[in-house]
DNA sequence: AGTAGCCTGTGGTCAGACCACAGGAGGATG
DNA sequence: CATCCTCCTGTGGTCTGACCACAGGCTACT
C-alpha cells in the first residue's frame, strides 16, 4: 500500500477545501463544517483541520466565529488584500523581498492604474475628491497624512476596477508601512513636503479626469519616486 | 487583569515570529527554536505554535523537516513564489478574483517587465533562449508546451531582477493553470497555434533585445490576450 | 405572552501521548 | 587504529481527549 495520503494530514484538509471551492460546492458566504465534522469526515485529527484552517483564514478566505448560529464557524470570505498583505509584508521581514523591488512594483502597477482610469470615460473619482478635500485639512501628522495617502492611493486603484491590482497595492503599500513612517521622520520640514504631495495628488486626478493618460502616468511616477527619495527609501538613481 | 494576549495564542507566535525577522534577530537560513521550546518560550500550547508554522510555510517563509541534525527543524528560507502561488490560486478558486482580472494584471506585470528588459543593457536571455530553443521542438504535447511557455514568462519576469514581479508572475500563471489546460482543450488546430505561439516569442526576445521597448510591450501584449482569447478565457472586448 | 435561565454546538486552547525519521555518539569488530 | 553498526536523542507530524468561553436557540416558569 503505497499510503495514498502521502503525508501531511493538513494539506489533504487544504486540498479538499480547495476542491469545494473550485467545483463550486462551496463559494462566497458558505459556511463549512464545523471542525470536529471536517476531522472525522477526512479521517485526521482535529489539530489538523485546524492548521489547514488557520492557514485559509490568514490569507483571507474565510472568517471564524465563535458561539452558535449561523454567523459562527468558519465563512468563507475570499477578502484578498488581508491575505496579500500579511504574505508581502512577511516576506519584506524576511528579506525575500527587497525593499527596492516593492517600490518598483508599486510604481508599475499605479502607472498602470492611473492609464487605466484615465482612459475609462466610466471612471467615478467622487470618492478621490473626498479624500483629497480630508487631506486639505490643516494641521494633520505625518502618520495621520501617511494613511490618508495610503487611503487615497488604494482607492484609486480600486477605482480602476482591478481587484488583482487593489490587493497588490494594498499588500505592497503594507509592507513598507513601516518604512514609510520611518523615513517620514527624516523629513526636516513636514509641512512643505506634505502641501508638495498635496499638489502633486491634485495634478494626479486633475490629469486623471482630463482623460491625459500619458500626463498622470508621468505625474503618478515623479509623485512616487519623489517621495520615497526624499524619504531616504530607495536610492536616486532612477 | 486586562490579559495583554487578548486572543488568538497562534497569533502571538505570529507577530513573536515576524518581530525577530523585522529586527534581525531571524534571517534567511537560521534555524526557528523546536516547537516544544517556543511553545514554553511563549507560554502557549504546542499546537498553537504549530498552527503558526504552518502560515508561515504555506506562505513560503520556513521549511521544515523532521529528524535530527542542522537541516531538521524550521529553518527560514524566504521563498515568496511559493505563497503568492497558494494565494492567488486559493483566491481565484473562492471567486476573490475574477479570472479576468488576474489576466488583466498579468498584462500589466508582463508589459512592464518587457519594457524593463529591453531598455536594460545589462540583460542577460541566455536562459531565455534555451527554453526558446525547446520549444521548438517538434511533437510536444499541449500541457508540455504550456509548462515551457510558463517557464518562459517566468524566466523573463527573474531577468527583469524585480522578485516581486517575479513571485507575481508566477502566482498569477499558477493560479489560472488549470483554466489555461483547459482552454488549450478547446483550440482545434493545436499545431497551428503552437507555431503562432512560438514565432511571437522569438519576436518579444528579439525586441527585447534589439532594445525596442515600445515594440516588445505591443507585441507582449498582443501575445497573451490572442492567446487567451482563442482559447476562450477571456472576451475579445479589449 | 413574555421572560429568564438552561442546553447545545461552535471555535480556541492546552496537555499528553505516540510515531517516523535523521543524525550523532559510542561501542563492537576487523 | 580504522571502520562499521547500533542505540539514543531530539525533531516535526499526528491524534486523542479534555477543558473553556461564547452565541444562539429552546424550554419552562411566571
């Protein structure tokens, strides 16, 4: 008998929820068997199903509850940016990813966001306008600004109506959350950069809805490296 | 007593784990305490730490081995592909991304990379051309071609030197494989698109080399969305 | 009819017990 | 002295059983 299981009882847990998920047995909203069914369903332990579980749940996919109902146990979620968020910034952590590269990546997918907005007549920048009017608002800290910003450039990516991309810039913006604090610290006058960035968001979305996509690609990059240089995050060589 | 664990013991072993990685104290190639002592280290049941080492090997970030010696154990090894492979796909599978979006920013991710390589001079394609090289060979079966063409795009997303792009290349590709199988199921003429698939390829690297950004980006761009139209994947609209 | 309390099922956690495995330590053997 | 073999130790992998806190439904009492 050549144990058809293999070995690792977890991942046949992961592999017959991926399963579920894939021939559409069980989708968005759906609630999957307690614990102590799935345990004696696979024939494995309890402690098993709950490692596959627990390994679902960090990357976004499913939500645990406690208690009875049908709110409790464990729903399936599929909220990506959780997951991609956690993964880039581990990997930032354990330096599996260079800082240098994230940056890069950021500033390819945003090209690429504002070229698609831009060229969508459909485009709805209503919510951009919100956020931007917030950060008009005197007076904000440089992490109250920083989340502002994190806000504003993760809804324009949504915006673009690529859910791929928005979890991507969510996870990348993350991952050098820290970074970026720190680096704002090294700012001597907080103020003038904080009224440049303003500007510079203005002439994004300005350039945005004016329909110029060449302009807000060129406007997104000089936005993004300019800041992350003058933060000391990545080198000027660009 | 406010219980400063709050909840979630695995979680602690988590952010424990990702705090020594941030300051240095883990890296790369180091091996993580045995189970059994970061579970008295922690004060937390022994399940609770395993139920972290899994997140954390699932997402690419340890490896672990059973037995004894300075290979068993949990050891860092910061592999991202991995992970955002399990990502991705788990997502696509739970209809977290539609399947056009995850085309979509392939295109973008592809797109970049093309540019990237052929205003690089420094870019190395030995590689590159070797997988061209195979294949062309002659008799190869739909899923050994589409297994090559995946290395191929892989190889090139490695040359552009970003990781990121390159771990997200290879997640996005794993996480529409299956589909791709299958609309290689639904292309009459297989032969007829090999050899299409074949000539564009040798057209990007040529491009890619020659230094013509501008051409490679069209010519990659027109690479996969004809391909992932004929086969069915995607609507022609764009 | 309303309400208070119990009862059940859920995830969360821990403790302990095995197992298989890999490698080192130490003795037996040539 | 060198070599081989065996046992021992520590590792992850797994299972079992036992609690706990919690949320919600159910029931019995008022």
């Amino acid at each position: 008998m050549p144990e058809v299981t293999a070995a690792r009882a977890w991942r046949t847990v992961l592999e017959s929820i991926e399963r579920d998920l894939v021939e559409g047995r069980l989708g968005p909203g759906d609630r999957l068997p307690s614990e102590r069914d799935l345990s004696a369903d696979l024939g494995v332990g309890r402690s098993s199903v709950r490692e596959a579980l627990r390994v679902l749940e960090v990357m976004g996919l499913i939500r645990t509850a406690t208690g009875s109902g049908p709110q409790a146990g464990a729903i399936v979620i599929a909220a990506p940016s959780g997951g991609m968020s956690t993964l880039l910034r581990l990997q930032v952590a354990a330096q599996g990813f260079p800082l240098a590269d994230v940056v890069q990546t950021r500033l390819v997918l945003e090209d690429a966001v504002a070229a698609r907005l831009a060229s969508d007549p459909q485009r709805d920048l209503s919510g951009i306008r919100g956020i931007l009017t917030a950060m008009d608002a005197e007076g904000l800290t440089a992490p109250e600004f920083l989340a502002l910003d994190a806000e504003l450039h993760y809804a324009l990516a949504e915006a673009s109506g690529n859910t791929v991309i928005a979890a991507m810039m969510a996870g990348l913006r993350t991952a050098i959350e820290s970074y970026v604090r720190e680096g704002s610290a090294r700012i001597e006058d907080w103020e003038a950069m904080a009224s440049r960035l303003r500007a510079e968001h203005h002439g994004i979305v300005d350039a945005i809805e004016a329909g110029r996509a060449d302009t807000s690609r060129a406007l997104v990059r000089d936005h993004i490296t300019g800041y992350y240089t003058a933060a000391g995050l990545v080198p000027g060589d660009h």
